[in-house]
C-alpha cells in the first residue's frame, strides 16, 4: 500500500495497538459459528510480533521514507442540516457527473443450475441455462462488485467503483480473501477512498486485517485508503458478548489503534460520507440487544448511487432488524438493491425485508449454503420471502464475482 502524508502509524501506537491484540487475541480455527461451518482466517498476531515486528523496528530506526495511508487531501468535514435533523457530512474525495445508459451481457459463473428451494433462479444460472440476460445499465456509470469466496466459506466481500473511479469496498472477507480483494483494489486504480465496515466478524474483515498487517509487516498492498468507517464496542464487550469471533474484534480493534487518526471514522446514525457523487447514509447506531450480540451490533449503510440506492445489512439478525425498522421506518429502508443478511439465512425478519422492497438481492452466499447443505440452515425460508416480493433478479456469490452496472 502506497502511503502519502503521515509517518505516525509507523510509531509506537501501532506497535501498543498490537500488542494489545496479540494479548487479548488467540489462534485461529475452522469451527461452526451460529450452526454455519465458517472457515476462520488464522491470525498470527504471535509470529508477526516475534519475526514482523524485529524487521518494523529495524526500518524505523533505519528511518526510511514510509508515509501513512492518508492522501494529500485530506478529508474534509462539515455539520449540515438536513429534514430538520443535524447529519454529519464526511467528503472522501471530489464531485462529479454519472453519464447512464446502455445494456450488457451477463456472462455465466460456476453455479450449480436452478435452485431447487422455493422459486428463485440466479443471474448466473439463467446464462448457464444458454438465456442471453441483457442488464441495463441502472447506477449510471458507477459499478459494484460482489467478490467470491476464495475459499469454500460464507463472506461478504462488494466493491463500488464511482463513475469518477474512486473506491468504496463494503467488509471485504476471510483473510483468505485478502490478496484477491487487494489485487482486486489494484486493477481499479488502487485507491479506496471509503472503507465500509459492518462488524469485525472473521467473514467480514479478516482480508483488511491481513492486508493491514501484510503492509505493517514491509508487504508493500500498492493500494492506498484515505478512511475507514466503523463502529466497535470495547475490546472487553466481545470477549463476553461475542466470544466465538472475540479474537478478530480484539486483533481488528488493535490494528486500528496504530493507524493515524485522520483515517479512523467512528460512524453513527444519520451520519453521511460522501464519495465523489455517491452518497453514503449510515442508519443506525450500534445495537447492543439481547440476542445474537456480535450480528446484531453491526452498521447498516445505505448507498446513494444515481438515483438508485443499495441497503448493505452486513449481518443483521433478527431483533436487530426489527429495531433497525422501528428507528427508521419502512420509508428509510425502501432500497432498490439489498445485500442479504446474514448470507441469505438466520437475519433480519420477513417485515424488513417487505419494507426494503429490493427489485435486485445480492446473495454473499456459498453453494452448499445457497442449496442448503443436510438442510440445516433457514435460507429456503428467506427465499420463500423474497420469492413472495416477486423479486427477479438474484445476484450470487455461489456463480462468482457478481457485477451490476
């Protein structure tokens, strides 16, 4: 990763910062997380300290030019009021023009052919089944990315590309999904100007985690990130609420401490990021319930794209979508693409999803997931609600990277 301005992460703080991951943390491990087989990324946090951590200190006593992640223009902030209600604006970047028009040609993934659970049948299927899917072009220049899994585990992994060329990534995946999701920054220019994380699950920011260690380590990414958006509880709140993923929250929240200050963004509800001409409205503050704590304290964001809008729901559960509705209103959520909680299975409720409405669901969904593997998970269910919204158009991770324009 190409740093610009800064030098402070490459200071004690990040060394403090992981440290205090590297005690709190322990070894990673393939286990079952809410009765999923989730692949968990192994975090070395141990052999980083005893071999990466040598060679950091070397570097900066040799006091090499490494400059932090921050570009030269730095964000900007400003307090607006909109609908009567104070939001607070966060500019990552320019403004600029989205040119729309024009249709293409979906190109068929490695799906597995229709669906035998309720009635939906993904984009990638159609193309399998020999059908010309032609997508007009609906977010006017701009591009999102739904990334597969590398591996065989459930993720969530989404870039949009502005029609300016900027970046917003959403999560990002398994550390196992780091070095296709950095390659994948690079051939779009590299530079990410918003970083969108929903919650500090394994599945969700294990590839940030590796790329941001990878980078501490001496492992230049060649991608630059001028902010990363999140909201995190105490270290101590996962260890007792979220114990099965308390490693990675405690390893991520350690990692964030080193970095400079100008590129951490605690985000809260009504708060807006604004990125070229996408606007990006945070819904909710972070919810602390009673049931499934680590799910249910995640942000929910909602991207503005040209006059259309994609709800991300990271993972979401139940009661946190019922109390995402009753904050926000059935109005709020009306979104035309959403991204499925909790991989298309065990999240939010059918009431949220009658309120969102989405002519477009984007599935970070696995195969054996998606075919419901020994009928153990709730994905038919979820599917019965959407087949019931008469949605047409299904966009899976299961048939490989996904693409809307």
């Amino acid at each position: 990763m190409k740093y610009r301005g800064q030098r402070r992460w490459l200071s004690g703080s990040l060394v403090a910062g992981l440290v205090l991951a590297a005690v709190v943390s322990g070894p990673g491990k393939t286990t079952e997380y809410a009765g999923l087989p989730v692949q968990k990324s192994d975090f070395h946090l141990t052999e980083y300290l005893s071999d990466g951590m040598d060679a950091f200190r070397r570097t900066v006593g040799q006091g090499d030019a490494i400059q932090a992640f921050i570009g030269n223009d730095m964000l900007t902030s400003a307090v607006t009021d909109a609908s009567a209600e104070k939001s607070h604006v966060v500019t990552a970047g320019g403004s600029g023009t989205i040119t729309a028009g024009g249709s293409q040609t979906v190109t068929a993934g490695g799906g597995q052919g229709p669906s035998v659970y309720g009635s939906l049948v993904t984009e990638g299927e159609k193309a399998q089944q020999g059908q010309l899917i032609l997508q007009e072009q609906i977010l006017g220049g701009a591009t999102l990315t739904l990334l597969n899994s590398q591996s065989s585990s459930q993720m969530l992994s989404a870039i949009l590309q502005t029609s300016q060329g900027n970046l917003i990534v959403v999560d990002g995946g398994l550390g196992d999904d780091g070095d296709y999701l950095k390659s994948q920054i690079q051939a779009r220019g590299g530079h990410v100007s918003a970083w969108l994380i929903t919650h500090p699950h394994g599945d969700h920011v294990g590839a940030l985690y590796k790329i941001l260690q990878d980078e501490a380590a001496g492992n230049a990414s060649g991608i630059t990130i001028d902010g990363i958006y999140y909201s995190f509880a105490a270290p101590e709140w996962y260890t007792v609420h979220d114990s099965s993923e308390a490693t990675m929250a405690h390893s991520m929240i350690g990692t964030l401490a080193g970095l400079p200050q100008t590129m951490l963004h605690p985000v809260s509800r009504g708060q807006t990021i604004q990125v070229d001409d996408v606007t990006i409205l945070v819904l909710n503050d972070r919810y602390e319930l009673g049931s499934d704590k680590g799910n249910n304290a995640g942000i929910v964001y909602k991207l503005y794209v040209n006059g259309r809008s994609i709800l991300f729901l990271g993972d979401m559960g139940y009661e946190g979508g019922n109390r995402l509705l009753a904050d926000v209103g059935a109005e709020a959520l009306k979104s035309d693409i959403v991204q499925m909680a909790h991989h298309g299975q065990n999240g939010v409720g059918q009431a949220v999803y009658q309120a969102i409405d989405p002519s477009i669901c984007l599935w970070p969904t696995p195969d054996w997931l998606w075919n419901n593997s020994g009928n153990r998970y709730k994905i038919a269910e979820t599917k019965g609600w959407i087949s019931r919204l008469n949605v047409q158009k299904h966009y899976c991770m299961k048939d490989g990277d996904q693409i809307i324009r």
